[in-house]
C-alpha cells in the first residue's frame, strides 16, 4: 500500500515536469516562429518592456511631483 502511493506520486511529479517542459517548448518554438520577426527580435522586445515600463513611470512620478510642488505654490 505505502509502495503504491509512492510510485503514483512518482509518476505524478514525472508527468507534470514533462507537461512543464512541452509548454515552455511550445512558448519557445512559437516566438522563434513568429511571422512578424525573428526569434532574437522577439526575445529582445520581450526583455525591453521592462526597461520601457520603468521609464513611463519616473516619468509619471516626475509629472506627479511637478503637479504636487504646483498645489503647494498656490
């Protein structure tokens, strides 16, 4: 009885690291098939949106700023 649910949790864990490894194969091959660019374009914008989200932000907290240093002039 203890063997079995030893051997149906191993089996378990060995099904869901392999159904891990087939999704992050199909996210792969799916941007390296990207119609509109090549995989390392893909990757690299991908990568980039962070780096573009922090800069809309300090902008948004520098417009923020001059709005509060505004009200506290008038």
């Amino acid at each position: 009885m203890e063997n079995e649910k030893a051997v149906l949790g191993a089996l378990l864990f060995i099904v869901m690291v392999v159904g891990a490894n087939f999704v992050m194969y199909a996210i792969a091959r799916g941007a390296a098939n990207s119609k509109q660019k090549g995989f390392w374009e893909t990757i690299g914008k991908a990568m980039n949106t962070s780096i573009k989200k922090n800069d809309e932000m300090e902008e948004l907290r520098r417009k923020m700023e001059a709005l509060q240093k505004g009200k506290k002039e008038d």
